[in-house]
C-alpha cells in the first residue's frame, strides 16, 4: 500500500486532527515523508487542512480512487487492488495480470482510452465521470455453472447503488443498470477456460457505472444516463467487488432478486433472431437468467443471449 494511501486512511478515522509527528511514529517515516504524502493527496482531490500545534484533518472525501481505501472496505483484504492513472480497458488489465500468473485482482482507472461493451461496442468512459472496475475472479468450475455470474453482476450493481447511494435502479435483460430511464451501468463478463476439461477458470467482469453527469457523444443524450451521485468511487467499488466475490452457482435465490429489478418484464420488445427483427411481450426470467418472450406470430422462446430493445419505455433501447 502507498503510503499516502496510509496517511488516508488515518486521516478518514480519525475524530480529530492527527499531527504530522504522530502519523510519522503510526507508520514508521519520517514527518517530511507524510508531508510529501499529503501534498499527493491534495494533489488528487483531498481537501485536508493543516495547522500549527493542531496537525492535519480530512475536511471531506473527493472522488479519487484510492487503492488503500478500496482495500480497507473489502471482506476479503487480499484480493489485489490496482488504481491505475489511464490504461486501455481494466478488463485488458485484468487479462494481462491473469496471462502473467495472477490468479485474481481488482484494477480500477481513472479513464479508459479503449473502453469495451459487448459485441465489440465501445464504452462511454471520460475522465472523472465514471467508475471505471474490472474484477478477475478465481472460479474453477463448469462452464455451465460459471455463466450465472453476468446476471449475478447486475444484481451486485443494483444493490451495491442502492446501498451506498440509495438510488433505485433497475436491470434491462442481460444486465445493463438503468436509473431515470437511461443506461447508467454497462457490465461485460468474460471468460478464461480450460478447453481440456470445459472448465471456467476465471471470470473477468468489466463494469463501467455513470456516475458525474458530462457530455455523451452525440446521438445517446437520450440513451446514456448518470446516478448524480456525491464522492462514492471508492465505497461502491468495494461494495461491488464484495458482493462479486460471495457468487455461489448453487444457490439461485438471485434469481428472484433479478426478476424484481427488471424493467423488462411485461414490456413489450424486440430482437434480432437470424437477421429477423421479432416483437413480442417479455413474461418471465428463468431460473438460469434467460429471458422468456411470447411472440408476435413464433409462438412462446426462450433468449439465453443477445441483445433486446424495449419498446414501451420511452428512452430504454
């Protein structure tokens, strides 16, 4: 952990201010070394407040990811977390740590030159507005069991937003996050297997959520939406990684959580079956996450992937 990360985080708990001699004897430096650390941290955002005989205290929390923050508020303290400046994607990083021989970790960005959707989309990520995360989770387990994490991700956003900021938002089938009618969270799960034995060994699960409203490019403004939100990044990040990290495919009851976070069912919808565009009514989730539709003309499907659009919420696509 850095040590303005450690500076940080005693600053956070403490009552009152801590002097700059007494943070020094906490971690074994010197003064002038945690003066150098929260200049870094003035730097990244922190208003904190100094002054003679009384020493330093945190005024409020700014929204700059702090990698020992995050790690403090996990369940789990020795999953690795990374907080990187810019990278391509957080899913590449997470990829690339995976192929270097690290089993599992969280990287998180303050931006994303190279942000990925599904079906090779790029994702909206600008600098600041965003909380930018990818998790590289340890699953070793039949490919059968392991594809419940994408709708088990969306169930972790949603709860995670509605713990941390008391929003309510809801999932559009798979698992886009919306609030307000529009798109707030993009998740992308993919997979590292073992073609010998069709096991899933890991999981990587790339989640960019909207938080700080700013310009979307031109033709979403009625599609890409923001939480509006305070200085959350660091509190929901773990909140996600956390629940992330208790997926058990043998126990279904999200399931039932999903189902009620859908704005999807009852809807009237459509999608694209072998170059075809079909409409239909959405009436079920089942117990695996896919989505059960009656159609205009095809009878009764079942849709274990793909993507759907929603006609009968105005600004839902």
């Amino acid at each position: 952990m850095a040590l303005k990360d450690d500076v940080l985080l005693r600053l956070r708990g403490a009552d009152a201010p801590v002097s700059g001699q007494e943070l020094a004897r906490q971690l074994g430096v010197s003064r002038n070394a945690v003066w150098k650390a929260v200049e870094a941290l003035r730097q990244s955002g922190y208003e904190i407040d100094s002054a003679t005989n009384r020493g330093y205290s945190l005024l409020h929390d700014s929204d700059a990811l702090s990698a020992g923050v995050i790690s403090s508020l996990l369940e789990d303290r020795s999953l690795p977390v990374y907080v990187l400046e810019t990278v391509d994607s957080t899913s590449s990083e997470c990829r690339r740590r995976i192929a270097a021989g690290e089993g599992r970790c969280l990287v998180l960005a303050r931006q994303q030159s190279g942000g990925r959707g599904r079906n090779g989309k790029s994702f909206f990520s600008p600098p600041d507005a965003g909380l930018y995360m990818s998790a590289a989770l340890r699953l070793d387990m039949p490919h059968v069991d392991a594809v419940g994490i994408t709708t088990w991700a969306a169930v972790c956003v949603a709860g995670a937003i509605r713990d941390v900021t008391g929003l309510e938002s809801g999932v559009k089938w798979v698992n886009d996050v919306f609030y307000g009618g529009k798109k707030v969270c993009g998740i992308l799960t993919e997979a590292v297997s073992s073609f010998e034995d069709g096991q899933a060994l890991s999981a990587v699960v790339g989640i960019g959520v909207n938080l700080h409203p700013s310009a979307v490019p031109a033709g979403l403004e009625d599609i890409i939406g923001f939480l509006g939100c305070g200085a959350v990044k660091n509190e929901l990040a773990a909140e996600i990684t956390n629940r992330l990290l208790r997926y058990n495919p043998r126990d279904r009851s999200y399931i039932d959580e999903y189902r009620a976070l859908s704005v999807v069912l009852s809807r009237r919808i459509s999608y694209v079956s072998g170059g075809v565009t079909h409409y239909g009514t959405a009436v079920d989730i089942d117990e695996s996450g896919a989505l059960v539709v009656d159609t205009d003309g095809v009878g009764r499907v079942t849709l274990s992937s793909g993507e759907i659009s929603l006609t009968s919420i105005e600004g839902i696509k």
